[in-house]
C-alpha cells in the first residue's frame, strides 16, 4: 500500500529537524535503508543535472488518502487534540486541504569522498556522509520505498515524454519563483501601502527622488578632506533626530551608543577630532560593526559607510529592508540637506518601490525571503516575499511566474 501525504509529512518534519551538517552529529540508517538510497541514486544519475554542481532534480507527488491515513478518532480524543469527528475532519483538511501533494527534491552526490544528500522542499532530508562516524541506526525503508516508487515514475513519465508537461501544470505556485509589482501587491494588500508611507512625507518622497536619481556613481567626485569619529558622531545624531528616535538630548557620541550595534571595533578609544587618528582606525584591519547605526538584523538594520581614499571621504547610507527603508531614506535626506558628501545604496531599487514599480521577487515556500537574488540572476532585485495565503488567488494572477527547470534524461536504456 502505497505511503499517504499525513505519514509522508511526517517524515519530512522528523528527517527535516536533523542538524545533518553538525560535526557531532551521526545520524544512520540502517542496512536496508541504506540499500534503498544506493537505488534512488541508481536512478537519478538517469537524469541531466539542473547546473554545474552535478544537482538533480525532480517533482513528487503523494496522495492525501482517507482521514483514517490521517490520525485515528479514538486515539485523537483520548489525546486531546480533539473533541469529536467534526474537528478532527476539519483539521485534516486544514493541514491537506488538497488531494494531492507535491514535493521538490533535490539531491547531490559526491563519490569521491562517499557523500549523499536529498532535499525535499528546500528541507535537508536525507545525508549519507562516509566521514562520519557511525551513529544508531534508523529504519527509513518504508519512506524511502515511497520515494524510489515516486522517482521511478518519474522516470517513465520522462521516457514517455508527459513528466514536464504535468509538473507545469501541476506543481502549486507557493513552490514557484515569480514577480509582482508593489503597487499591484498594495492594490491587493491597501494596509500594507498605508502602513509603507506612514512615516514618510510626500514632500519627503519628492526631495528624496530628486536627489537620489542624480547621485553620481563617481564618489571621487564629491569628498571632504577632513572627517574625524566626532564628524561621524554628529552625522548619526542628525539622521536619528530626523527619524524620532529617542535620546537626542545626549551628545552625539552617546547617542550612536544607544542606537548602534555597539561592535565600534576601538572607535571610541580613538582622539574624536583628529583626523589623522580617524584614518589610521579606518584602515586597519575591521572585525566589528561600527557602521550599523541603527541596530537590527543581518537584513535589518540601518548603516552608516564612511569611505576613504588618497582623494578625501565619503559617506553613503544603507537600508534596504523594506522595515528599515524609510529610516535609511530619512537619514540619507538629513546628511544632504546638511550638505555632506553621500549616497545611498540601491538608489533606482529604493526610488522605485516609493513610485510602487518596484519588482518584488516571490521565493517557494520553505526559503526564507531574504538575500535570494540568486533566484533572479538577471535582474536586480532586493526584496522577497513568499506567496501569501490571504487573497492567493488575486496575488498570483497578478504575478509574473517563471517556468519550472525543463528535465532530461541522460540515459533512457
């Protein structure tokens, strides 16, 4: 009997949880599992590689089966999970509203060091490292059977020339790549919008674009001879009281304390006014964070560069985020209109998404929508989200979606 979606999660969500990569961990399988591996990648290296690392790719499909695949009533009311057959139909709908579920796997392998490894939907599900040392071992077999069952159909499926024709028409536009623009997102999602703009002026917004869309790429040609830590100091106290923050009665320096990373790697044990202390700091080998002046994220925090060279300095602020945009776009306008030297990162990006023609990339669900340009080589794009569920259907008509990879065999004898 062939395995049902309920079981099948399952799986993933234990297999999923395994810190595979950790240097302590040995996670194995069992002499059968490791028999239905050694087959599943028999049958893979049937297939063309999707890039240069040798990656193979496929799309599975399970069926929900019945409620009893699901869980049984009895057992669940004893649990407490549930209170009768009505919630519990209704929370296996919840979880598997579809008949059919799809999976995205990936799998790599490296013969020479004797190493294996299958993601399913962005998830790191199975790992066969030869390097480690063997742990208790695991009896999969019976979910591995479901894979190789599902991969050899895939198999057939491209043999008989229908595989790529049903996973485009098949496979769920969550697990899609895709674009929006942001006004057609605010035109479905108007809070959004009205949360955007709220702290923005459109008096801001017209100053910002003007100066902004003139920046010169030619930093060289708009730097200051002098700059020292007390300079920078004032630069951040300037952009934190055009943005509200709090502690603007301080001195500037304190004032980057209190909203700075705090990692100023020495820069507060420098001379504040000596320019050439400033330089010598500057130049020396870095390994905090001196430059994030509003503390946050790795993806959400404000920054404050200060560039150098034999011409002078320079400055350019960063805040990309489309939490922190607003924060960087007013800071980068208090330094301009206090007549510094600088610019700011992803300017045409930032000028766009206060236009609302930004394109917002969508990522598959399970990857999280951060630093995923390498989804769209060809085009710039800086902020990602995943496919919402409210109002799906509306979103994904107004997206522009990118065919799925186009799969081969190498060898179909």
């Amino acid at each position: 009997m062939s395995m049902k979606s309920p079981a099948i999660s399952n799986y993933l969500d234990w297999l999923g949880r395994i810190e595979y990569r950790n240097v302590d961990n040995t996670f194995t399988y069992n002499k059968r599992s490791y028999e239905l591996i050694d087959e599943l990648f028999t049958y893979l290296r049937m297939l063309e590689p999707i890039n240069e690392h040798g990656t193979k790719e496929l799309w599975l499909t399970s069926e929900r089966g019945t409620i009893d695949d699901f869980e049984d009533l009895d057992e669940a009311i004893a649990d407490g999970a549930v209170k009768n057959a009505k919630e519990l139909n209704d929370w296996w709908l919840d979880l598997f509203p579809e008949e059919e579920q799809w999976y995205h796997l990936m799998a790599g392998e490296a013969d020479d060091i004797g190493y294996r490894s299958i993601f399913i939907n962005n998830r790191q599900i199975i790992e066969v490292d030869s390097t480690k040392e063997h742990g208790y071992e695991h009896d999969i077999s019976e979910f591995l059977e479901w894979m190789l069952s599902a991969v050899k159909r895939c198999i057939d499926e491209l043999k008989d020339g229908t595989y790529n024709e049903r996973i485009n028409k098949g496979v769920p536009y969550e697990y899609r790549i895709g674009t929006i623009v942001r006004n057609d997102l605010y035109d479905i999602f108007p809070d959004l919008r009205e949360q955007f703009f709220a702290d923005i002026s459109k008096t801001e917004i017209s100053e910002f674009i003007d100066l902004a869309s003139k920046q010169s790429r030619n930093r060289d040609n708009q730097r200051i001879h002098r700059f020292t830590a007390n300079e920078f100091y004032k630069c951040c106290a300037l952009g934190y009281e055009e943005n509200g923050y709090d502690f603007t009665d301080l001195p500037p320096k304190e004032q980057y304390y209190k909203h700075s990373d705090g990692r100023d790697d020495g820069l507060s044990e420098i001379e504040g006014d000596s320019v050439e202390e400033f330089i010598k700091w500057y130049h020396r080998s870095q390994i905090g964070h001196p430059w994030e002046v509003c503390r946050g994220g790795n993806s959400t925090h404000v920054s404050l560069y200060v560039d150098h060279n034999d011409k002078g300095f320079c400055l350019y602020v960063e805040g990309g985020s489309i939490a922190r945009c607003i924060e960087a776009i007013k800071f980068y306008l208090a330094l301009k209109r206090a007549g510094y030297p600088v610019n700011i990162v992803n300017a045409e990006e930032l000028i766009a998404r206060l236009n609302e023609t930004e394109i917002i990339g969508i990522v598959p669900i399970g990857v999280i929508p951060l630093y995923c340009g390498g989804y769209f080589p060809n085009e710039k794009i800086i902020d990602f989200m995943n496919l919402p569920f409210e109002e799906r259907s509306k979103v994904v008509e107004k997206c522009i979606w990118k065919p799925l990879k186009e799969i081969r065999l190498i060898n179909i004898d």
